[in-house]
C-alpha cells in the first residue's frame, strides 16, 4: 500500500472519529475509497508481476481468487443481504 493510500485511509478513519455522526453518504465515500484502494493495490500487483496476468495457470488462480467480491455484488444487486 502507497504512503497516500495509506494516508487516506488514516484520515477516513479519523473523520469517523471525530463525526459526530457517521451516514449513509458518508459510508458510502468510505466504500468508494476502499474501492479504489483495493484496485490501485491490484494494479500495483499486475505491474509488478506481470505473470500474473499473462501466465494461464496464474490468471486462473486469480480469476478465482477475484470470484469473492464479484459474488459479494452479484448478492447486493439481487437485493440480498452479505451479512
């Protein structure tokens, strides 16, 4: 993880400190900012090692290890619960 992703994920956790009361617009931003860091951290990974990507027997590894969050959203826009 990058000093600024870092940072910024300092700073959302302080802003939920200091809150004085967290929403959904708020949460929301949080998501996003996690979003963005999960994939800046994969983008990172695929720059450095591009085998990864390139490799068939480690693309599919990837694929599967990448299955975890599309079902996570898959349960969201069908209207479920992740809990």
């Amino acid at each position: 993880m990058s000093k600024e992703e870092l940072k910024r994920m300092r700073e959302i956790g302080e802003s939920f400190q200091t809150a004085r009361k967290v929403t959904e617009e708020s949460m929301l931003v949080s998501v996003s900012a996690l979003v963005d860091t999960m994939m800046s951290s994969c983008n990172r990974c695929f720059h450095e090692f591009p085998r990864l990507l390139d490799d068939p027997q480690y693309r599919t590894q990837l694929i599967e290890i990448m299955q975890k969050p599309k079902n996570y959203i898959t349960i969201i826009e069908t209207g479920g619960s992740p809990l």
